[in-house]
C-alpha cells in the first residue's frame, strides 16, 4: 500500500545529520580534551600545548582513520606520547583508553523536541539520515535512539561533502533539487545540499568542532532556533 503524505510541498525528503542535530555528541569530546588534559599535562616537555597537539594529531588521522570516537582515541594515544616525548606512563595510555571506551558506551541523548518533531514530520513528509563517523559505533545509536523507524532512507558515510551527497542520492534516485538537509554544521551538513542545489537547515549546537567551522560562506540557507520549529517552517512553504 502506498502511503500518502499530506504537505510535502516542495521538498522530496526532509534528511538530517545526527550527532549534535539528533542527540548530544560533542559535548562529549569537549569533556574527553579536558580528561585529556588533566592526565597528559603532568608529563609533558616544558612549553607544550597538549590539546594543541592532540587537536593536530586528531586532524592529520581524519584521511586514515576517518570520525568517531575509535580514531579520537588513536589520536589520544598518539598525541600522549608526542606531546611527552615518550614518557607517558602506560597507567596513563590504559586511563586513555578506557575514557574512550566509556564515551562508546554512553547512552544515547537525544536533544529536546527531536521526539516531537521527527513524529509530526512523519506524517507528513518522508524523511531520511545521512551521518558520518564509525558504522559499527553510529548504527548502535541511531538503533538505541528509538527514532529508526521514523527514517526511509538511511546512511552512515565516511565523510559529508558535494560527492558524497550527490552519490547517495544518486542511489536513492532522488533529484538534489526535491531535498532540505538539517543538520547543526554549515559545512558538512548545509553548504554541500545548497551546491547541489537544494535547501540547508541550520539548526545551531551551542558547541561545534572546531573542523567543522565556516568563517565565511555565501550558501543562502534557513537557520532555526530549534528542531522543534522546523514543522511549522515546512508548512509554511
């Protein structure tokens, strides 16, 4: 049977980005850098910024490893024993380990008004999910979210850029053009629709990874306060 959805209006699908759209994520990491801090400082060289080297090192392994928590802790690995020369005790590398360990465990928490929003747009629009990061690790949460069953299409990629986009939808036999991405990044989440041509949704996070800032940018895009306002907005196209 074919389900019909009244008010889809223009767009196709409505898709959405996950972590800090969804559910809380990188308040995580912003509390795992100061873990970091706290254990590593005490035994690095004289004059060296410790979160200065981890934040280089977490960058430089994004073309290896890709995003998530398991490279974030090779990258904290690594960055102990540069930023120590070497002299970081395995105690404090076992510590490392176990913090990241932990942050693969947390539950999931979702942000206010996602519940809501997801089950009234629902009824009116198809949606979908396109998140970046460790399958293994991201498909855990969005089954522990409770929102899968909200979703037609779905997909975890290793990175949120123009071909990416243009070759899941692609696959999903959906024209750009009939999409509205969501999401709380304007660079993985809102200029590459916008360059396919068609709509971004920014709904800020009062946190952003400094890897997914834009300084400057010419998308013209929607920005809302919260995911609870984004009904109301597709209605009133």
């Amino acid at each position: 049977m074919t389900v019909v959805r009244r008010g889809a209006g223009r767009f196709e699908l409505v898709v959405f980005d996950a972590d800090d759209t969804l559910w809380r994520s990188e308040d995580y990491f912003v509390t795992a850098e100061e873990f970091f801090r706290e254990q590593v400082e005490p035994f690095a060289s004289n004059g060296v910024d410790v979160l200065e080297v981890l934040r280089r090192t977490e960058i430089g392994n994004i073309p290896i490893s890709g995003y998530g928590v398991k490279p974030y802790a090779l990258s904290m690995v690594q960055a102990a024993v540069a930023a120590t020369d070497g002299a970081i005790p395995s105690r404090v590398v076992a510590q490392l380990v176990d913090y990241a360990h932990d942050m693969l465990s947390h539950p999931v928490d979702l942000l206010p008004g996602v519940v809501d929003a997801l089950a009234e747009l629902s009824a009116t629009h198809r949606l979908g999910l396109i998140t970046k990061g460790d399958l293994l690790h991201q498909m855990r949460k969005i089954r522990e979210s409770g929102l899968v069953s909200h979703f037609e299409r779905l997909r975890v990629v290793e990175e949120k850029d123009v071909p990416t986009y243009r070759a899941v939808f692609t696959e999903w036999q959906i024209d750009p053009a009939a999409v509205v991405m969501v999401g709380n990044s304007l660079k993985s989440d809102v200029l590459p629709i916008i360059e396919l041509g068609g709509h971004g949704v920014h709904v800020p996070y009062h946190v952003t990874w400094n890897h997914e800032m834009v300084l400057e940018h010419n998308g013209d895009h929607t920005e809302l306060a919260s995911i609870s306002d984004l009904p109301a907005w597709l209605a009133a196209l």
